[in-house]
C-alpha cells in the first residue's frame, strides 16, 4: 500500500493535484456504491449537444418533417467522444444565473471518466435532460474558486471581513436529500485550487435559504457562497446559485463558470479517474458552521424596526395569529422567529425540513394551487390573521387572508395574496416614504397593476422581461427604482439590497399587519385594485421536446398574431412590450404569448371579463394559429 501511495502521489503531483485529503481517498479501499442511482419523477427536455439555446435561427415549416434531433458527438476539434459528452452536460446545466439539472449519482471512489459520460448519456436519454452529477459539482467547485481570484478587486469580496487572508465560500444547501453529496463534492473542488498566497477555505452550513447565503456575503462571514437547491422543482431535480460579496451572479458570469468548469474537467478526462466524494458519509471542509442563526436575528430585527408603534418592543407580534406553511422546506425555521416575537404559531403546518417532501402538496410552491388551499383550511380551522408561505429555499413568498373580519375579530371567506395583488400590496407599504417611485415586474402582470400603481399610488410602473435575475438587474439600473418582483413571488428591494428573499417580503407584509391590526383586512388596501374574473395560463408544448422547435413555432405565430392585430377590431397590440407578444383586449385586458426561459413550452395567459368573451374573442382565435403547427405541438391544454 506504502508503494502504490507513493506511486499515486508522484502520479497526482504530475497533474498539478496535491491534495492531502484527494491522496487519501484514491488510497484507501474503494467505498461499494452503485455506479448508476438517480430517480425520475417527471420529464424535462434540454438541447441537443452543441445547440444553444438562445439561437433563434431555423428551418422550420409547417410541413416539414419533426422526428426527434438524435445528438450527435462528432465536433470540429476532434474531441473524443466521452469528453464532448461531458463538456455539453455542464453547459446544458445553465438555467439563466443558476444551474440546475436532474440529479444523478455514480460511485463515490473509483471508476473511470468513461463512466461518467455513459451516466450523463443514460439520464438524458430517459428524457431528463442534463444530468447533475457530483463530478458535475466538483467541477464548478473548482471554476467557483478559480474564478473568485481572478475576479478579486471586482467584489465586495476582497474586504476578508471574516478575519482570515483566505479566500471563504460557505456552502449552504435546501433539504433536499442529494444536496449533501453535491455539497461535498463542491467543497472538495473548491479546496483543491491553489490560491498561492491566498488559501481556499470551504465552510458547510447545512440546511438555509437562497437570500440567507447573500446576507452571510455582506456580513463578511463569507467572501462567496453558494446554496444548493432546485427550488419548486420536483424532488429528482436540483441545481446551483451562486452570490459573491455584490450579490448573485449575473448570465455571463454563469458562462465564464461553464468554461473554468470545463477546463477542469478535460484535465481529469485526461488521467482517466474521477476526484473522490464522501458519498452520504458527510461534507468535507475546512469547517462546519450554523450562521442561520444569525439571519433569523437579522430578519427579527427588521418586523422590530417595522412595527411602529411598538408597545411591546421584545413581543411586537403578540397581537398577531399566524399560520406558517414552508412545506416542509427551508423556511422552516420562520415559524419560530414569529413565535420567539410573539405570534401565536399554533396553527402552522409542515414545519420539519424534509427532502422527501412527504405531505400532501409535494415540493413547495407558493403558486400551487394545493398549497393555497391547504393554507387557507388550516387559517380557517385557527382563525389566523394571515396565512404565509415559502417555495422549497424561501427565496419566493405567498399569502393568504381574510376578505371580512367582524367586530369580534372573526375572520372568514380567506383569499390568496399573490400575484398582481401582492405586487399592489407591497407598492402600497413603501408609496409614502417613496413618491413616484419606479417598480420593476416581469412583462405577465395585468392592466389594473399598471393603473393601481400609476393612477392610485403615483408610481412608474416598468414591465420588464420574466426571470427573476432580468428583473432584478432592470430595477438596478433604473434610478428610483424601489422593487424588483415578478407575479411568482420572487421580490427584491432596495432596501434590503436588491436581493430576492421570500423571508423578507414576509417581514414587510407582516409587520403592515401588525401596524393595521383593527383597521379591517389588508385586502382593503388594494380594493380599488381591478381585476378580471377571468385570469388563466395556458403551456403549450412542443411534442419533440426540443428548443429550437419551440422557437421555430413561436416565431412563427408572434409574426402572424401582429398582423393580425391589424385586423381585428377587438385587438391592440401592445408596442411597449419587451417579451413575446402582448395584445390588449377592447373590453378590458389582454393576452399574450411568451416563450419559457428554460422548457419546450409557449405560454398563453388570458385575462379577461369572462371565459364567455375570453373564448371568441382570443382563446379561438389563438387556437386557430396554433392549430396551423399541430404536428408538432400539445394542443391539449387550449382544447380543453
């Protein structure tokens, strides 16, 4: 064994690793695991290897034929056929700032580079598009690092806050179970790049949110971090965010990670092993930490500074009944702050992080429907001033409330409090403090948001592009902007810099509650709010699974929904619309079309004075134009 350590030291020396802890695991007995574990619970589709996705170039018709595009592993540089399959996998990752993809595990010692890409090959070809694996993570644990010292002076990062010379990124992650692995495997890259005279020092925090990560940046407990975490998606799926000291990183910072990511890569391809991982036995680093704690104290000291007046400084919420429902994901820890400030919390549900997502509503999302109705039965059964929930990280947030509350402070006939509702609400908190006050929202919102804001509350409305990054970084720009948020619930403020945090909005909501306790519903607030009995989405998909079929037909019908415009009595298309097609309605509102970010999906969302209007005058018409590419295309959900 001394021999065969020696030979691996000379060996990994040669390649430019020298890693006391890599040494070890290559040298000790090989751990038994399976070489292929990974779980599929729904389908998602990615490009095909080398197709970008932003190409908006085709040579789609109508009659042409659509068999599914089989990817090819032959590129112009000659890059052996194993390699090119991983280079592709980690740049299909990309989803927007962040990357996400279907969790896939492989052994976490031994094997070969070769099994790495026959896995990758495996989960793509089950229909789940880019597999996520641990090399996967190591491999952006590296470009992380890496990236971070040539970008050193750029960032808030330079400060060392944190009293060590070394370069810090904590690790944070949601509760789903896979994360650990991904987390270690992160660690372990990110500590084996030589900083030279600067160290890379990895800590482990455990379970947390997206915007604890960021505060954990500005608070110079940590130079760079990042959370592992897939959001609302199912359960199979997780992904990567990333924050250095001036916040998330942006589209092209992603790229730049893609390229180091690959670079790593390609060295290992080249010795023809794979870097070790603990498997389930823990995260290795430099140190475990609990900063959540330290969050939790931030967020308790912002409902302190917002409740006003504050009769009972240690206790302002103890005039409060709130049910808290994070799903059994990261916001957990919500329902305690409430409870140490005084509410009474009795009535919360799903309150144990769990990974496993076992309750009735599955992965958590503020928009589902169950969650809602879940919410709004268990405020019911407490008589809860408000209800609150969180997605999977607590980087979005959702409400629910009483529509009427009787003398005797009864509450009943509860309501949601999301979408164009709680975009009104959160304008009507901070319109006195900022008159005329720009708020930045994805291009979905609705006619009568934009006259609330703009005729009600004197503020600039600015419809900008879906995604919350797109948002975020609008609102940046803009001067006098206040709030970047889409109708999903991520919402960013600048006061609380410009960072998308579920937990927040909760503290500003809340503390209005609790500000307004007796004055009748929050709901009141935003009557004059006009909206249509009539509000639906609809995603159309294409049935090949592919991008570049989706654009192809959403091209074509965006050409041929502007012309018709131009014959249709009924129809005004919206020339200020940054984002797929958006068409005013004569009656009052509108439609419009988009292309999804991420999926082989075209949205379709209709607001409307009735279903009765909605279906002559746009649902048909609509259906007609998609009609016209049926062969490619999943009709079902306009059909119905």
């Amino acid at each position: 064994m001394k021999n065969n350590a020696s030979l691996l030291i000379l060996l990994l020396n040669v390649i430019g690793r020298h890693r006391q802890d890599v040494v070890t695991a290559f040298v000790s007995p090989i751990t038994s695991s399976s070489r292929c574990e990974y779980t599929t619970t729904t389908t998602t589709t990615s490009l095909p290897a080398n197709k970008e996705a932003s190409s908006t170039t085709s040579s789609y018709s109508p009659s042409a034929s659509f068999d599914t595009f089989q990817a090819t592993e032959i590129d112009a540089s000659n890059t052996p056929p194993n390699l090119q399959t991983i280079l592709t996998s980690l740049k299909e990752l990309k989803s927007g700032s962040d990357l996400r993809g279907t969790y896939a595990a492989h052994a976490n010692s031994g094997g070969t580079i070769a099994n790495i890409s026959h896995l990758i090959k495996q989960v793509k070809g089950e229909g789940n598009g880019a597999a996520l694996t641990p090399f996967a993570s190591h491999c952006f644990g590296v470009a992380f690092a890496r990236w971070l010292l040539q970008h050193e002076g750029d960032n808030d990062a330079s400060n060392h806050k944190h009293g060590t010379n070394a370069l810090t990124i904590c690790i944070g992650r949601d509760p789903r179970i896979h994360g650990e692995r991904l987390a270690d495997a992160f660690a372990r890259g990110a500590e084996s790049v030589d900083g030279v005279t600067k160290p890379v020092r990895v800590l482990y925090t455990g379970v947390t949110t997206t915007p604890s990560m960021y505060e954990f940046c500005r608070a110079g407990k940590c130079d760079a971090a990042i959370i592992i975490t897939a959001s609302h998606l199912p359960e199979d799926k997780n992904g990567i965010k990333f924050f250095s000291g001036s916040g998330g990183l942006d589209k092209e910072d992603i790229d730049e990670l893609i390229v180091l990511a690959q670079e790593e890569a390609t060295e290992w391809y080249n010795t023809g092993i794979m870097p070790p991982s603990s498997g389930n036995a823990g995260v290795l680093c430099s140190e475990l930490v609990n900063f959540l704690p330290y969050y939790k104290q931030t967020l308790k000291q912002a409902i302190g500074r917002e409740v006003d007046p504050n009769p009972n400084p240690a206790k302002p919420l103890s005039n409060l009944n709130i049910v808290v429902n994070p799903g059994n994901g990261s916001g957990s820890f919500f329902s305690d702050l409430l409870r140490e400030l005084g509410a009474n919390v009795a009535g919360s549900l799903h309150l144990t992080p769990d990974g496993t997502f076992p309750d009735t509503i599955g992965v958590p999302n503020p928009e589902k429907k169950a969650m809602v109705e879940e919410t709004m039965r268990a405020c019911e059964a407490c008589n809860a001033d408000i209800g609150v929930m969180f997605d999977t990280d607590a980087d979005r947030s959702g409400f629910v409330l009483p529509r009427s509350i009787d003398a005797n402070g009864v509450c009943s006939s509860y309501e949601p409090l999301n979408k164009n509702r709680l975009i009104a609400l959160l304008s009507v908190i901070f319109s006195p403090s900022a008159p005329g006050a720009t708020v930045v929202t994805d291009s979905t919102t609705s006619e009568g948001l934009n006259t609330f804001l703009e005729k009600k509350l004197g503020l600039k409305h600015f419809r900008y592009l879906r995604g919350y990054a797109n948002v975020i970084n609008k609102a940046k720009e803009l001067r006098g902007s206040e709030m970047a948020i889409e109708t999903s619930g991520h919402c960013a403020l600048r006061e609380n810099g410009w960072i998308d945090d579920g937990t927040f909005t909760a503290v500003k909501i809340i503390a209005l509650l609790a500000n307004s306790k007796g004055k009748g519903s929050l709901l009141d607030l935003i009557s004059e709010l006009e909206e249509m009995p009539f509000d639906e989405e609809f995603r159309v998909k294409a049935t090949d699974g592919s991008l570049e079929t989706t654009t192809a037909v959403f091209e074509s019908v965006s050409k041929s929904l502007k012309e018709k415009c131009s014959v249709e009595d009924q129809w005004t298309l919206d020339e200020d619309n940054l984002e797929g097609v958006r068409v005013r309605l004569s009656s009052g509102g509108f439609f419009m079309i988009r292309q999804s970010l991420h999926d082989p999906v075209i949205s379709l969302q209709v607001e409307s004075v009735s279903e009765e209007y909605a279906r002559p005058v746009a649902l048909s018409p609509l259906f007609k134009l998609f009609s016209e590419h049926a062969s490619v295309l999943d009709l079902s959900a306009i059909e119905k």
